[in-house]
C-alpha cells in the first residue's frame, strides 16, 4: 500500500491494459549484419571501421607534422606519428572513462600513479594520450576552408555520416523510443558550439538521443 492508498500487486490484473502495446516492431534490434559477432571489438568494428579510422589516422598525422616543429625534442616518442593500432587503444581508453564513469576527470587524474587506474597507464603514458586528444583530426584541412563555408559541421561530416549509416544498417530501433536532447557543457572553438542561457553549462554542443 502506497502512501496515497494505491494498492500494488505482485500479479498483474488482467482487467488493466497493457503499458507496452505489442506489434510489429517487437522483432526489432540488431540487424543480420551483426549475428556473426562473438566479441565486442567485432561489434566495435561494425560501426567504427578500419576503414574509417585509417583516414583518421592519415588527418591525425598531418596535425601532427604540423606540431612537431613546435617542439625541440622532436624525436620523442611522445610526439611521434599515430598508428591504427594505437588510435584505437586510445579510443579504447576514451570508453572505458565512460564506463568507469571517469570521463569527467583530467588526464592527469586518470593517469595518477595514486588515484588513477592502472589499466589507463598500461596502454600508453600520460603524455602521449594528450598529445594524441590534441593532435586528432577527422577531416583534411587543406579542404576544410571550402567545406566550412556550407556546412559548420564539415570537421567531422564525414565520419558522422559514416556512423550514422552503420547505425542504421547494423540495428533495427522499435517503435517505442524515447527522443530527448542534452547540452553537452563545452567551451572550446567549435563552429557548432551553442549558447543556452537557460541551461546550467549556458555554452555546450547539443545531443539528440533515443533509447
């Protein structure tokens, strides 16, 4: 018994109506493209390709040669190209701050030989991990000047479109979705950055998400 006198049950009671009411769009979910999957890293690999993360690899260094001139030691190999292998152990560590509920800590405190985890520090130092988050690129500069003019979103059109495509051809959403927005708290030079007065971070990027 509730407080306000609302009586529950541990059985339904077959004179209420269903929450959920079943259709066609209960056979939804993961698509035919995606049943061979055993692992994570193979369902990691339907939506963030090789292919794809090649060419982040390729604008990625391009900064990098950039930023090389800006430092004395330049052969540090802190400062040294990114490789496939290593781009995707950085995006490994990128999710496990979230599912660690780490992402709101500095790299410093991440990889804190005291506080931090040691899974951070056994894939690559401190150092290189900020290097490389300064470093990454998804779009060609030497083309992006043209495409901005159009498109605020050109830095990283392309590979959301990519995203986006794999999304759909990898997982059949149903018809009971919930659609809601976040401002995303960010104050750094981005051409899509919004301001929001009534919202706690006021300056952000805002998300549009289903679940």
């Amino acid at each position: 018994m509730a407080r306000d006198n609302t009586k529950w049950h541990s059985a339904p009671n077959p004179t209420m109506p269903p929450i959920l009411k079943i259709d066609q769009f209960d056979s939804a979910g993961p698509t035919k493209a995606v049943f061979g999957c055993r692992t994570p890293a193979e369902v990691f690999d339907k939506f963030l390709t090789n292919i794809m993360l090649a060419k982040v690899v390729i604008h990625t260094n391009d900064k990098i040669l950039t930023l090389q001139n800006k430092y004395k030691r330049q052969n540090d190999p802190t400062f040294k190209d990114v490789t496939l292998m290593e781009l995707r152990a950085f995006l490994g560590i990128l999710i496990m701050t979230g599912a660690r509920k780490d992402n709101h800590l500095t790299a410093e405190e991440m990889f804190s030989k005291s506080l931090g985890c040691p899974f951070y520090r056994s894939i690559m130092s401190e150092r290189r991990f900020a290097f490389i988050q300064r470093a990454l690129r998804f779009d060609s500069i030497a083309t992006r000047e043209e495409r901005v003019t159009h498109d605020k979103f050109a830095p990283i059109r392309n590979l959301w479109d990519q995203v986006i495509a794999n999304c759909v051809a990898n997982y059949e959403p149903s018809g009971h979705l919930t659609v809601d927005e976040q401002l995303l708290g960010f104050r750094g030079r981005c051409r899509f950055r919004m301001y929001i007065p009534n919202k706690p971070a006021k300056y952000g990027i805002k998300l549009v998400m289903a679940c």
